[in-house]
C-alpha cells in the first residue's frame, strides 16, 4: 500500500498487526500482518515520481502480489462529504493523459465509485476543484498515476481507495504547493512559516485541517479493514 504521508495509514496501523520495520530508501516504510497477508505501507512523499520510486523500492525487494494506491484525497464531486470513501474505477493522469483501470475489491463496505484524477499539485481551493469536476472525475489527488504506471510495467494488479479529507466546497488552509522541496516533498519549516505569517486565521485553519484528515485516516483504516482483495 502507498500513500503520500504516514499520517494517511493511521487508521490502518491502529488495527492490524505491527510485523517489523522495513530497511527502504523511502520517508516510512512498514510491514503489517493482515487477515494472514503480510502487506508492506510505503510513504514516500506527494507527487507521481516520489509514488513511483516508492513502488519500485517494493518491487526491487519484495515479491508484490498486488498494489494499492491509498491516502486521502480532495472531492470533485459535490455529493462526496469528509471521510467518504472513493474507490477508483480508473485513474486519469492530468500530467500524460494516461488511463489506467483500477480494479475493485472482491468485498468491500459500501463506497463512492468512479474515475479519480490525479495530478502533481495540491488542489487548493473550492474554485479549482470545481474546475477540475469538468474532467469527469469525482475525485482529485496526486500518487495514483504514478503508483498505476509502475504496476502496469510490472503486470501486478493495481487498485485505488482515497479517503475524501477535503470536499469540494472547501478551499485548504493556505498554498501547499508553495511549501513543496524541490524534490515535491512537503517542507514542514515552510508550512509553519507560512501558518504564522497569518497566525490568527492560519493556525486554527490547519489545526481544524489536521484534525479532519485524523478523522479521514480512521474511515479509510476502517474500511480497508472490512475488504478481501
């Protein structure tokens, strides 16, 4: 499973068994046991290339039976409210205008299905994702493609389950994008700076958005745990 953030997979590390720590060139890296399975949790930052490399660190050190692109996303549909599920039937990159088809669980609780749409930005504002439900999608995030690519070379199953952390109606408390290294991670020391260039709307504003995806992680961690792949 691949995610952006270790945040993303608390729902998940809540509930199943811890099984040992993994040696990856990844920002988190973890082996959990589930229903009997041994399933490895990769984050590796925001972005298709940092979910690309994170898969290939599997694929160079594990044998991969299947691959799950998960974490949160952004809403584009407006019937999607905080903490639903998404569970994508095809990916579109907005970067190489790809298509890749995602397969669904063989069980799962009940869910919001349909295309999701991922770019390599944070989709900010209330504004731009209604721009963005011009594509069709119903949701917005920014792995998937990159997660779907590397499957797709590989020929190993691939799916893709978000968690809605931020609907469609809301804008995000400040310009993520403009807190992005170089290498498209997000700059914790540039997040604070700028929270604390407008403390008195920008703190409560991240604290209730934190507060919100904690909520998201433990839908999605949920969720996952009532499907068979």
């Amino acid at each position: 499973m691949v995610a952006a953030e270790k945040m993303e997979f608390e729902g998940l590390r809540n509930r199943w068994t811890p099984a040992g720590r993994l040696d990856w060139p990844v920002e988190f890296s973890a082996v959990h046991s589930w229903n009997k399975q041994r399933v490895a949790l990769v984050a590796n930052g925001p972005g298709p290339k940092l979910a690309a490399a994170a898969v290939q660190a599997a694929f160079d050190r594990e044998q991969v039976d299947a691959v799950i692109s998960t974490g949160f996303c952004g809403g584009l549909e407006p019937a999607l409210a905080l903490g639903d599920v998404v569970v994508a039937t095809e990916v579109r990159s907005a970067l190489s205008a790809e298509r890749f088809p995602a397969q669904a669980p063989a069980k799962a609780p009940s869910a919001f299905h349909g295309p999701v749409l991922s770019i390599d930005r944070v989709a900010t504002s209330a504004e731009e994702k209604r721009r963005l439900f011009d594509s069709g999608a119903c949701a917005v995030e920014m792995e998937a493609a990159g997660v779907a690519g590397a499957a797709s070379q590989a020929g190993v199953p691939f799916y893709c389950i978000r968690v809605v952390s931020d609907p469609a109606d809301e804008s995000l408390p400040l310009d993520f994008n403009a807190c992005r290294t170089p290498e498209g991670r997000l700059g914790r020391a540039a997040i604070a700076r700028a929270a604390f260039t407008r403390p008195l709307t920008r703190v409560p504003a991240l604290l209730r958005f934190e507060r919100n995806c904690r909520l998201a992680a433990a839908r999605l961690g949920e969720f996952l745990d009532g499907c068979r792949f």
